[in-house]
C-alpha cells in the first residue's frame, strides 16, 4: 500500500456525521473527553496485554500515557497516547463503523423521537465522532503494538469518507489530530482546555500531560490509604464519580483481604433521585482490578436494590482476563457481590448506632431502597429488616423505632409484633383496631408507607417473633365487668338482629371481647389485604380493581349505642334498623371501605332530623 485507499462510512455513521457537523451543540468540548476516554481505554488495554504477557510489545518500556498537545498556529488540538494503536482492519472496523454503544443509543433515540439533536448529543457521548463537532478534518496517526505493526495515517474530511496511508515508522499508540475551525480556535488554547480536561477527566488512571505538566493529579484515591486522603479530595472524587454538585450524605471507604482482597470507596448521594421523579437510576459504581477499569457501572457488581450507591469496587481477585460477559454471571461476581453488600450494610448499621440523626436522614430519602432489598433480596434480607424503623405507639412521634428496639421492650406474655397500616399517627391512634393493644398496655407500630404492608408479608417475622397486623390479630380484652353493658345474651341476639338487618353486606355480628371506645369495627382475618391496605391502594389511583368484600363485623355490648340500639328495637323497629346501617358505614369509613358517602349522608340527615324532633 503505497498511496491512500479511500474508504466510505457505514450509511449510519454519515447520517450521524451529518448531525454532528451541523449540529449547533454549544458544549462542543465535550469532544475532549470522548478523545481522552479513548486514549485511556487503549492504555489500558495495553497494560491489559502487558500483564498477559503473551506476545511481544513494541517499545516495551514506553510507559502508558497521555499527552494533549496544542498548536494555536496550526490551529489543531491532538490526543496521543502511547496505548495499544490500531492496525489497518483495525481503523476500518472501529472508525469507519458504528462500535460505541452509547452512539448506536443515540441514533436510535434520533430516529425515534425526532427531538432536538443538539441536547442528545452531550447526553450520549457521540464518541470518536464528536472530533468532527470542533474540527473539520480530523487525523489518526497510529501503531499498533505488535512489534512488527506498521505506521498507518487515517485521514477524514466528514460525510464523504475517509483515507488510510501508510506513514512509515510511527511510535506505539495513537495520535488523534483535530483541526479546528475559527469557531472552535479556543481548543486549541491552553487554559481552555485545561479546565476541560480537569473537568471531565480528572481521574483517568494514565497520566495526561498537557504543555509542560500532568493535569490529572488526582489518581485512583480508592488505592491510597485513609489517613492521607482530605475531605476535599473525597469531595472531588464523589463529584466526579456521581456528577453530583453536592457533597454525599455517607461516604464508606475500606479494604479487606480476606474473603476477597478489596478496595472499594462507596457513597451516597445526599438525594434519592428517583423520589424527585426521575427514571430508576443506574447503578452508579466501577469495578476495577488494580486500578485498572475492568467495567464502568458495572452490573451485577451489586444488587439492584443498591443502585443509589457511587464509587469504585477494585480487587485483585478479580482476574484480568476475564471476559466482561463471562464476569457478569461469575461465582466470583457473586461473592463479591455478597462481600460488598454485607459489608455496606454493617456500615448502615453503625452509622444507625453513632450517628442516629444522620441515619434516619438517610432512612427518609432511601427507606424505599431498603424495603425493595427486603423483598428481592433472601440472603440479606434478616441484615436490611433490622434498617427498618417505624413509628411506633410507645415513643414520640416520628421518633423511629427499630425491631430490635420493640422486641426488647416487649411485655412479658407478649409473643408477637404488632403493627397497624394508617395515613398518620392521628389516625392510627383512633382507629378502633388499636383499642385492644392501647388497653393492654402492647406496643403497636404505626405503618404509613403502602410498601410496608408486603415489607411485613415478606419478613413474616424477626428474632423468631411474628410480625401481626392489628386488624388481623385475635386480642381479647382481660375479663369484662358485665354490669357495665349489655349480658352476653341480649348482645347475642341483638347481633343476630343486625345480620338479618344487613343480610348479605356483611358476614357476620359478633361480641366483641377488643374494643373499648367504639361501638363497631369491621374485621377479617382471611382478607388478603387489610383493610387499610385496600384503602391505600384505592387512593393510588387502583380504583375499582380490588372488589369490597362482605367482612365480619364486632359489636361492643359496653359501648352505650349499643345498649341504646338493642332497646330501640322494640320501640321503633324502623328507626333501629336505619341506626344500625349507619353504625356499619361508620364502621366502614373507619375501615377505609366508603367509596361514595351520599347515600349515607342522606341516611344521616334523616336521623339528624329525628334527634332535633325529640329535643324540640
Ligand atoms: P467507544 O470508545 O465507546 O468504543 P468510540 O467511538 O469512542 O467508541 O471509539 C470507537 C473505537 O475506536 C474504540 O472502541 C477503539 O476500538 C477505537 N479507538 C478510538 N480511539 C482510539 C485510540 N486512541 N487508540 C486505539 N483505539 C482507538
Ligand atoms: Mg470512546
């Protein structure tokens, strides 16, 4: 090959030329980072090789670097590395096609939404073809590694294809020149583009030198010990990582040897960016193995559930060679996997004990993550239940009580745990399914979040001690002083009075032996769902696809309507009957079972109207 072979782009790749050529995208440099993305991932891939040793390298002592040189003459701005080079096919195969997953994204998202390109282009990441945003000719001078690799210049003006030379001996590596136009001469100053490097790039594990000096000074902080480490840098490295403004919320950094060797450095972000409306997040942590990038975002590297989580996972244990596809469902992904998680969550945990204000900040924005952990994940679930914390009946309100903590303070006799669903602690503390645990002097944990009633499903107990829902649970009060009520017999027909008067709405009237202060309550212990449950599930727009079920219904014969009711119904038939539909749709909105309340307004007017009658 003597002369220049011309070549053309795949149809994809001038469609994609013609939107980055005369896009009027403004954050042009991002096509720095992209170049320097490049030259990072072919150092690594020589150093990937050098570890390997299998084959011979070309200029084997040539460290892996980058440099970025400017020429404000020539008005040029080129990336050179001292990577792993490109080969012939190389150069066809990897710039004359679509390889960049990010850019294939892209043109699909194009042809897709026919939205303004300009946002999309920063978004994606259009890879090695965004040079052709800031130059109008853009050249790749390039040897491969092997030590019998030939120098090859690649040569393109845009949409109209390219060149491959010949370019005699060349150093190992690549240099990427990109000859700016007169908008875009600022790339080829250097305080420009040093700002944009520190921006985008600052932590690249190649040295990038720029003009006289190394810009990224900041290298892999996760290696260095604690101790040296300031709070800035941290700062830094979590911005970087999360492109997050703010600081975290928590910040874990630790290393093992053993099950795994490990050094990870983890944070959370101070915002739940999925409660602020947002997509489900992508988890948001690399995996290396000394240092080198074995994986950015890597999946499975943690579960799911942990996807709010930042940072860096490097180990040794890792092999290099392994494959990214064979990695993802490795024994050894998953052992690391369950190292990291266990050790995340015992940091939670002591974060909990020492420093409880903090934690419950963290459980407010991400409570949502835990529950999701308890009901995805078996083998920590037991570790996550005891992250939960609840308001409960015994302490202040809000004050966040764990499991642990109403297990501890359990009365003696006690066997279960009980909880009760409801929208607030007003609520709660009123509803008639609480009366018999108020009494008994049991703590009750308050539920507001529709997501604990299956978080509780799910657990079924902790510490061996059954998680019991109030309006499931099967209290009796200690032994009633009958002469204050109805006797046992009158209460008895008078219930069986109420089952003919509402016939088929309801299951069945029984005495109860749990309510204090309210006259009726409705319960069901085979209902799938509780009744606040339903309720909740209803207001969240579920409407109608949860029919209401006929439940049993409990009388309180020492409650004075009651007493009142069973009397009325020899006086005034009628009337009684008409009192006893109101109780059950008292009931029911206390059971959040009323979906239209007309009926029984008109209902309640009528009596209203008796009460006045009788008092005038
Ligand atoms: P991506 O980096 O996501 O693969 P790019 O469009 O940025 O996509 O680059 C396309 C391909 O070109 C890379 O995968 C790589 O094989 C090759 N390439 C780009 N720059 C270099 C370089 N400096 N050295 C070696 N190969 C490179
Ligand atoms: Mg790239």
């Amino acid at each position: 090959m003597s002369e220049a072979k011309k070549h053309e782009f795949q149809a994809e790749i001038r469609q994609l030329l013609d939107i980055v050529i005369h896009s009027i995208y403004t954050d042009k440099e991002v096509f720095i980072r992209e170049l320097i993305s490049n030259a990072a991932d072919a150092c690594e891939k020589l150093r990937f090789r050098q570890s390997a040793g299998k084959d011979a390298i070309h200029e084997p002592d040539v460290e892996p670097t980058i440099t970025v040189q400017l020429d404000e003459e020539a008005n040029s701005i080129s990336v050179v590395d001292t990577g792993i080079g490109m080969s012939e096919a190389d150069l066809v195969e990897n710039l004359g096609t679509i390889a960049h997953s990010g850019t294939k994204a892209f043109l699909k998202q194009l042809a897709e939404q026919k939205e303004e390109n300009n946002s999309l282009i920063g978004q994606f990441g259009v890879g090695f073809y965004s040079a052709f945003m800031a130059g109008d000719r853009v050249t790749v001078e390039t040897r491969a590694a092997e030590a019998d690799a030939k120098g090859l210049k690649w040569e393109s003006e845009g949409a109209g294809g390219y060149t491959i030379e010949e370019a005699g001996d060349l150093p190992r590596g690549t240099k990427i020149t990109v000859h700016l136009t007169e908008e875009t001469k600022e790339f080829a100053k250097e305080f420009r583009v040093e700002s944009v490097i520190k921006r985008y790039s600052n932590f690249v594990q190649f040295p990038i030198t720029l003009g006289e000096k190394e810009v990224n000074t900041v290298q892999a902080i996760w290696a260095r010990s604690k101790s040296e480490i300031k709070d800035e840098e941290y700062k830094e490295f979590y911005q970087f990582v999360s492109h997050d403004y703010d600081e975290p919320m928590f910040k874990l950094h630790y290393s093992a040897d053993a099950p795994l060797a490990i050094q990870a450095l983890l944070f959370v972000p101070k915002r739940n960016m999925e409660q602020m409306g947002l997509n489900k997040t992508e988890s948001d942590v690399s995996l290396y193995c000394r240092r080198i990038l074995i994986e950015q975002q890597a999946k499975g590297l943690l579960p799911d559930w942990l996807r709010f989580l930042k940072g860096v996972v490097d180990s040794e244990d890792i092999p290099l060679s392994i494959s990214r596809e064979r990695m993802q469902d490795s024994a050894l992904m998953e052992k690391l996997k369950q190292v990291v998680t266990k050790r995340f969550l015992k940091f939670l945990s002591e974060q909990a004990d020492k420093h409880t204000d903090k934690f419950n900040e963290f459980y407010n924005e991400f409570h949502r993550f835990l529950k999701e952990g308890v009901l995805s994940d078996f083998a920590n679930q037991d570790a996550i239940a005891k992250l939960l914390r609840y308001d409960s009946s015994f302490t202040e309100k809000d004050a966040k009580c764990s499991l642990e903590e109403y297990v501890s303070r359990m009365k003696d006799g006690q066997e279960e745990i009980y909880f009760l669903m409801s929208y607030n602690r007003e609520t709660a503390e009123s509803a008639p399914y609480y009366e018999v645990f108020k009494a008994k002097g049991y703590e009750v944990l308050f539920l507001y979040d529709p997501a604990d009633e299956f978080v509780m499903d799910r657990l079924a107990e902790f510490d061996g001690k059954k998680l019991v829902s109030c309006e499931k649970a099967d209290q009796k009060l200690e032994e009633q002083d009958e002469k204050e009520g109805l006797p046992a017999e009158k209460s008895e027909a008078l219930a069986k009075w109420m089952k003919e008067v509402y016939g088929e709405n309801v299951k069945d009237v029984k005495v109860s032996e749990r309510l204090v202060d309210s006259p009726v309550v409705l319960l069901d212990e085979d209902q799938q769902m509780t009744a606040t449950m339903r309720q909740i599930m209803q207001s969240m727009g579920q409407k109608g696809s949860i029919p209401p079920m006929p439940m049993n219904m409990e009388i309180n014969p020492r409650h004075a309507v009651i007493v009142r009711l069973d009397s009325l119904r020899e006086e005034d038939g009628e009337l009684a009957g008409k009192i006893a539909e109101q109780l059950h749709d008292n009931a029911r909105i206390m059971a959040g079972l009323m979906e239209d309340p007309r009926a029984m307004v008109t209902r309640l007017n009528e009596l209203l109207e008796k009460v006045l009658a009788v008092k005038s």
